[in-house]
C-alpha cells in the first residue's frame, strides 16, 4: 500500500499506456490543460510524477514506452483538505482505500498566499540571513501587486514601494555592505551602487506617469538585489554526504538557456527557456543535470509528456530509462534530494511523509509556473536518473504548505524566462539543444570531462 500524504493510504494503478511518443493514444487519466480551477482536482487525478518505461510490446523503434505503474497517494487527502468529492466520485473504478486519515492541521497549511515568482523563490532560497537587503527585496516585490490596480492609479502605491525600497537600503547600505563575503566585497558594492541609481531613476518613471516602464526597471533592479545577496554566499554552506560527495556536484547557481522547436505552430516555432538551477539547496540533482547538459544528453530529445499537469522529457532512445554511466554501464541515479526550510542540509533518500514532516515547508516548493524537479519511480525513492519534468499548474489551486508535490520530489530549478510559453509545448517537440550559460565553474566532480 503506497503511502499517502498526511498518513492517507490509497493506490491506483493506470490503466492504459503513457503518450511517450505523439504515436501513442493519449491517457484518458490525465488532466486536461485548460482546466485551471481546483474543481480539477475534484474531477480527475493529478498523477503521481514518475519515469517513463519501456514495454515488451511495440511502439518507438518497435518498443512502446508506457507510464510506470504509479499511485496517485495523496488524492484523497486532497479531497479532505478542500471538501473535493471522495475518490469513488473521481475515479469508479479505482481500487483505492482510506485506512486511519490524520491529516495535518489545516489551520496551518493555510497560512497565507504563496510566492508564485521564481526569481523571488530562489532569492528566498539563498543561504544568507540579511535583514537589511531582505527589506529592500519586499518592497520592490510588492510592485508586482501594485500593478494590478487598473490605470495610472497604480502608480501612487508603486511610488510607496519605490520610496520604501529607496528609504530600507539608505538606513541598511552600511548593514549589507558588511554581509558580503569578503572575495565578492568589491563586486557586491558596485551592484549595490547600480541598485541605488535605478531606483532614483525608478522614481523618475512613476514621476513622469510612465506606467509601462515600471515593470522592466523592476526586474532590472530585483535582478541587482539578487546579485547582492549571492554575493553574500561565502563558499558552499554545509557537507554533502560522504556516499555522495564524488557525484558531479552543484555547489552554487547555473544558468542553463534550452531551446525548444515546436512544431505546428507558425507563431512559435524557437522557444529558449532560461533555466535557474539552484546547487545551494539540491547539488546532487543540480550537478547530475549539468553534467548531463554538458555531456549533450538532452539535445535532439524529443518532449515525451504534455499533458496540462507537467512537461517531462529525459527517457532515452531504447530499453534504458535514463542515463547509462559508460564507466560502469549502469543506469547513473541520484538520491531523492530534499531542502527543508530552516535547516542547514536536505534530507536524502525518503520522502518528508516518509519522515511525518507533513508540516516542514521546501526551500525550494512548486509554486511558481515552471518548477524543475526529477521524475522518479513511485516507490524507489532513490530512482531518479535524467527524467525530468516541469510543472504546469497554479499554486492557488493547493494551500501553500499543502502543495501535493513538495517533499516527494527533488526541485533543482525554475524556468524563469518564457516559463508562460511552456504550455504552448507539446509531446513530439524537440530540444534543439541545452546550453549552460552561466556557473559551470560550481560543478564538481565532472564526469563528463573524466568521458572526454
């Protein structure tokens, strides 16, 4: 019986086989992309994110790939949470049974809206304790919401944002100054002066009733306060476990840009998606993706899921599932890689239900549009090899500690460029190519120079 979220036991196993290829029929299970309302969750099943695996019948060069069998464990406590219909309502025929529900208290699971943008999860994400910038973010954030107010009446709360931003990092210059590390201090102040003349320039534009212009000097300026607070990183926080550590390994940021050609659709044939992978809080599955990247593994792979709930790729041609290591010739994977927020290290190889951390919260959780995490066997929590996928959902749709995916699966990364034109990607789509453009230098161990 798999084990499901909030101490909920169901298992449902599908039926048909995975659309692994634009040759195979569609899954009648998975959800539909046009439905973005949580009534999604109480009419179908969001699956379970796993590999994709070959058969023995035909399909791709004469194999078919079909979804691993996989449970949907946490759907009824789905259902509880929101007062969706029960499990037999979803799914008649679905052999599932609830034995002894103890859900966490909902009281705090609904804690306030979540952080959707992923710029602003990985600044949050950041090893660093500095007050100071911390108050120069929050307000430039807030410019965001301040937006949203039709008209130049907008730009009235922008201005507060701007004067409050403006007043945090005068009275705090001194503060976060003295909070980078010591190798970056001359390159932290410079972006710090940058960051000081565009918000006076900033306030120009909301001087001059310049509304369009507000949103691209913000993100040039919560782009400045990124940099500052990287700069505050002094080395690589903690130890990666001893069973681990000659891994290829993420100690730091990369930038990955991948370039997807999408196919019948003349509006958008070249799609380059930035990648942000993050290594401070998951350098095993970061720096097993580089490594990858660098080895081309992923270039000239076609997309194989598409379905509204995730786009995955990352199941090569053949009987193999993932990578196989020419060194040992063996399937290469990688633990289940865990960041829980307030501690100094993830939580390897289980599950936070696993662990009855049914409160803890990710460092890195999927709330934003384009999350980046490793597709994995259900029940092998260690099964992660290059599978990969991201998500295509809107995190109103769970409460903010309630998310359905986090604990489960290892984050490494968000799309935060064109992230919006992933759901225009289909099954048969193919990545041109994957290129790190920025952060090779924090992969270590790379095998892919020991293959070279």
């Amino acid at each position: 019986m798999a084990a499901a979220a909030a101490g909920v036991s169901i298992r449902w196993h599908y039926s048909s086989s995975f659309p692994a290829t634009p040759r195979t029929h569609h899954n009648r299970f998975l959800p539909n992309h046009s439905t973005t309302s949580l009534s999604f969750y109480s009419k179908r099943l969001a699956p379970a994110v796993c590999s994709l695996k070959s058969s023995d019948s035909t399909g791709r060069e004469g194999k078919s790939f079909s979804f691993k069998e996989c449970a949907v464990s946490f759907a009824l406590a789905v259902g509880l949470i929101t007062g969706a219909p029960s499990m037999a309502d979803w799914c008649p025929d679905a052999n599932a049974v609830a034995v002894n529900p103890a859900l966490p208290d909902v009281a705090v699971l609904i804690s306030g809206p979540p952080i959707k943008d992923p710029g602003a999860l990985l600044r949050y994400a950041l090893p660093i304790d500095n007050k100071a910038i911390r108050e120069v973010q929050k307000p430039l954030e807030d410019i965001t919401d301040s937006l949203k107010i039709a008209g130049l009446k907008a730009l009235d709360s922008v201005e507060r944002n701007v004067r409050q931003a403006s007043r945090a990092l005068k009275q705090g210059k001194s503060l976060i100054i003295a909070g980078l590390a010591e190798p970056k201090r001359a390159q932290g102040g410079e972006v710090l002066d940058k960051l000081e003349t565009g918000l006076d320039e900033l306030q120009q534009i909301v001087e001059s009733r310049n509304r369009d212009g507000v949103a691209p000097k913000q993100k040039e300026l919560l782009d400045y306060v990124g940099s500052v607070e990287e700069d505050m990183v002094n080395g690589f926080p903690y130890e990666v476990p001893e069973e681990y550590k000659n891994m290829p390994l993420l100690k730091g940021r990369a930038t990955v840009d991948m370039k997807v050609k999408v196919k019948d659709n003349p509006n958008l044939e070249d799609c380059v998606f930035r990648i942000v992978l993050d290594g401070y809080n998951a350098p095993v599955t970061a720096g097993n993706f580089v490594d990858l990247v660098q080895r081309h593994f992923y270039d000239g792979m076609q997309i194989q899921r598409a379905d509204g709930f995730v786009v995955q790729t990352g199941d090569p041609e053949g009987p193999a599932e993932g990578f196989i290591d020419p060194s040992t010739e063996k399937t290469r994977t990688i633990p289940l890689e865990i960041m829980v927020d307030g501690e100094k290290a993830p939580v390897y190889g289980t599950t936070l239900e696993e662990l009855g951390l049914y409160k803890a919260q990710t460092k890195l959780p999927f709330n934003a549009f384009g999350t980046m995490a490793m597709a994995r066997d259900e029940f092998e929590d260690n099964s992660a090899s290059s599978q990969i996928f991201w998500l295509l959902k809107e995190s109103e749709l769970t409460p903010s500690n309630a998310n359905i995916l986090d604990g489960r699966y290892s984050v490494f990364g968000y799309i935060t460029q064109n992230e919006d034109l992933l759901a225009d990607v289909k099954v048969g789509d193919v990545i041109e190519s994957m290129q790190v453009v920025a952060g090779l230098e924090n992969l270590a161990n790379p095998s892919y120079k020991i293959a070279g």
